[in-house]
C-alpha cells in the first residue's frame, strides 16, 4: 500500500472518528451554563454528567482492546460510532438529569475505540519508525474536534440551541461509520497478515510489567488533568476567577483547542527528532506534563500570567498520548498492541473521571454565590489535583531494583510461540515477526524509564582465532606426520 493510500485510506477514516469523540468530550465545557438554567444543575450535578462520559469510556477499554486485537478496528470501530450516534439523539431529547446520563453514557461507549482503534490501525498499517509522527498527525486531526467545540459550536447553538447542536453531531457520527466502512481495507489484505496474539502475554501480564507501572501513573494524572480541565472546569474557572465574560471564556477555550491540536504533531515531530539524536520519548514526555504542572500551579499562586499562556500549557499535556502509546508500541509487539493501549487508555480516562468528579466535589463545599463559585474553591480542587500529579512525577523517578520479573520469561515463551511456524509455507510470515520481536526483546533490556543507576556487565574478550582452534576436540590430538621419503 502507498503512503498516499494509506493516509486516505486509514488515517483520515479513523481521524474522523477521533475527531467526534474530541468532540464530544469537551462540548459540556461551552453548553455548562446553558444546561444549568435549562436544567437547573449543580455543580456536582455537573461534574456527573460530565464524568460519566469518562467511566464508561474506561469501563469499555478493557473488553475492547480485546476485541479490537482479535477483530481488528475497521467494523468494531464502525458499529459504535452508530451507537454514539443514537446516544447524541438521546441526548438531544432529554428533559431531566436521568435521560442526560444515559444519552452522555451511551455516547461514551460509542467513542470509546476512537482514540485505540486509530492507533492500532496505525501500528498496522504504517511502518514502525513512523509511529510516533503519526500518532501526532493522528491526534492533531482528532483534536480539531476541541476547535469545533468552541466558536463554531457557539453559533450553531446560538441559531439552533444545544439540542439541535447534538442532533447534528448523532447525523455526523453515523457519517463517519459509513467513511471507515467503506474506505478502510480490510486487515486480511495486508501482504504479511498478524499472528494470533500469544496467550501467555494477557492483559494481567502488561499490568504486572514494571515499564507499564514507571509510565502509567504520570501519564493518566498528566493527560487527565488536561481533560478534565479542558472539558470542564476551564470554563468555570475563566468565568469565576478571572472574571471573563462569555466570550472571553470562548475565545481561551478556542485557543486551548488550538493548543492542543497543534501539540499532537508538534510532539510528534519532537519525539522523532529526539529519537535521531538518540533521546527517548519518555524525556518529551517529561518535559510537556512538567510545563503543564507549572502553569497549574502559577494559576493555584495567583501569579500575573496570561490566561491564553497558563491554560495553552495544560492544554498541550492533553496530546501527550502521541508519547505514550509511542512508548508502548516500542514495549509490546503489535499483535497485542491493542490490549496495551486499552490498559493503558483505561487508566487516562479513568483518571480523567475521577479527577473531573473529585473537582465538582471539592468546589461545591463553598456555598454559590449566585451562579459563580468563589475563587478559593477553585484554587484549592487544582492544588489538590497538582499534588497528586507531583506525587506521580516523584513514582517516575524513584529508581526500581532491576530483577527479571515473571513478563520476561511469559514473554519469552510468547515469542517461541509466534516465531515457531507450523509449516514450511509460513516461513515468509516468521521472518518480520522474529525481527519484531528481537526489537522488543531487546528494548526491554534497556534502562528503565527512570535515570538510576544501571549494572554493569563484564565484557568478555574476543578470542583469536588460534583460540578458538585450540579449544575444538580436533586440538586435543597429536598431528600425525606422514614422510614423504620411500
């Protein structure tokens, strides 16, 4: 396939896809104030609405990643964006907080495979060293959904209101089903079709890996923050805080969402640059969710800085996802990369969740003051959220007593299994996925993703080759001379 075909073909498609579920997941930030006079929520009330989105996302991941690495994204993806579709219908409808839930429920499980069925249709169709650019291209054009969320999204509720907005996304979610049905090729068309995934290597042996648990922490509280931020709490915070009118609050919230999808490619491009040089992508990582907690707490101390400068920082943690499912797709080999990126993706939106919720609670102990909240309520659920990402950036550097845990030897008898062809027809297919599978070995031998001290192997010396004779059986035995006299 060519790389033209391949953009067309499948990145769009599932861009597509991730560009509706970007959507839907920061859509409640603009419409808060418009369901609350509507409704007459509170903030809890809001926080739950909001949040469900994010539990049953997480509940999804799990079952899905097994899904999708059996099945593969092209249909799976493509029958729940038709149930997105009806839940933003749903929605639409709804006159109490019960039919919100289940419209914002059913929505979250239909986009649910948007962000994992995009990444596994990369790792199978795009070449490994591109993977990381990709992604990037991936999540820039997925997160444009963020820039429709703001300004574009407020004229259409301003001419049709928040009802006939959702109804116009359930018309848009079906459209992209019927894209990725027709447009993506079938997984049995590649020229080198994936081997079954081994069964030694289950999703309780990725959660048992020590590279998965130095990664997950700061990855799901960095990227969750920046979710549950930008999908909700910004607004609240522009609005009570800093005291901006509506559209002021929009115009931040646009330049968030510009923000974010212009960091998914520059991340991109960073990590691959980074990788020539011969960085990691754990040390972007660092950098990006770093300056994130930065601005965080310039916002917690008051400090005199720029809305547009503090917010775009933590917006930009929300595309740190090019980096993580990067590292991932170094760690695993891509016959279980779905089952990664879901024990992985679990964890980002179930943090987001629960981050969002925990917000909405810690705020609604101070009494309203009108429609507005003070802004100590505020400062303090953001402090208590930066404490647990500092928390997670300390877990990233404590170092870690490097023994072979039970994944290497599960993984060494996995990769036995797949490289072992059962008959002489397979050998075209063994061949790539040995080499895989040595560069998956081989990068788990390396350091940890935290500096710390590494041990030290002896080195042995390379034997002459008089050595290497004088050590064969043949060495051990007198030459016999044969005269050559009559």
């Amino acid at each position: 396939m060519t790389g033209a075909r391949r953009i067309g073909c499948v990145l769009l498609p599932f861009a597509a896809g991730y560009y509706l579920s970007y959507l839907f997941r920061t859509i409640n930030a603009l419409i808060a104030a418009d369901l609350t006079a509507d409704l007459s929520l509170t903030a809890a009330d809001l926080g739950l609405l909001t949040s469900v989105y994010f539990l049953v996302f997480a509940a999804a991941q799990i079952p899905f990643g097994i899904l999708l690495d059996r099945h593969g994204p092209r249909t799976l993806l493509a029958g729940l964006l038709l149930l997105a579709s009806a839940g933003s219908l749903l929605f639409a409808l709804a006159d109490t907080l019960l039919g919100l839930l289940a419209g914002r429920a059913l929505i979250g499980v239909g986009v649910a495979l948007a962000l994992m069925g995009g990444f596994k249709a990369i790792v199978l169709w795009f070449p490994a060293e591109r993977l990381a650019l990709t992604n990037g291209w991936f999540v820039a054009l997925g997160a444009l959904g963020a820039v429709t969320a703001t300004a574009p999204a407020e004229l259409l509720v301003g001419s049709v209101g928040w009802r006939g907005l959702f109804a116009v996304l359930g018309a848009l979610s079906a459209l992209a089903a019927l894209i990725i049905v027709g447009l993506v090729p079938d997984q049995q068309q590649r020229a080198s079709p994936l081997r079954p995934a081994p069964p030694a290597l289950t999703l309780a042996a990725i959660y048992r890996h020590r590279r998965f648990w130095r990664l997950a922490p700061l990855s799901s509280l960095g990227v969750g923050t920046s979710w549950s931020l930008q999908g909700l709490w910004a607004a609240p915070w522009l609005r009570d805080v800093d005291g901006l009118e509506r559209a002021g609050v929009v115009e931040v919230l646009s330049l968030m969402a510009i923000v974010v999808s212009a960091s998914g490619l520059a991340l991109g491009l960073i990590a691959n640059h980074v990788r020539r040089l011969g960085g990691r992508n754990e040390h972007v990582l660092l950098g990006v969710v770093g300056l994130s907690m930065a601005a965080q707490l310039g916002l917690c101390l008051k400090l005199p800085l720029p809305p547009s400068l503090a917010w775009g920082a933590i917006a930009a943690a929300g595309a740190a996802t090019v980096l993580s499912y990067a590292i991932l797709a170094d760690t695993y080999p891509r016959e279980v990369s779905g089952r990664a990126n879901a024990a992985l993706n679990l964890l980002h939106v179930g943090g987001a969740f629960a981050l969002q919720s925990l917000m909405g609670l810690i705020i609604q102990q101070w009494p309203p003051q009108g429609e507005h909240y003070p802004a100590e309520a505020h400062a303090q659920s953001m402090a208590v959220v930066l404490a647990l990402e500092l928390a997670a950036l300390t877990w990233f550097f404590v170092p870690v007593r490097r023994r072979a845990p039970g994944l290497e030897r599960a993984t060494r008898i996995a990769l036995a299994l797949m490289t072992r062809a059962p008959h002489t027809g397979d050998a075209g297919l063994v061949a790539p996925a040995r080499l895989e599978n040595r560069r998956w070995v081989a990068q788990d031998r390396r350091e940890e993703l935290s500096p710390g001290p590494q041990p030290a192997f002896p080195r042995l010396r390379p034997r002459s080759e008089a050595a290497l004779r004088a050590k064969t059986p043949a060495a051990a035995r007198p030459t016999r001379r044969i005269s050559r006299r009559g």
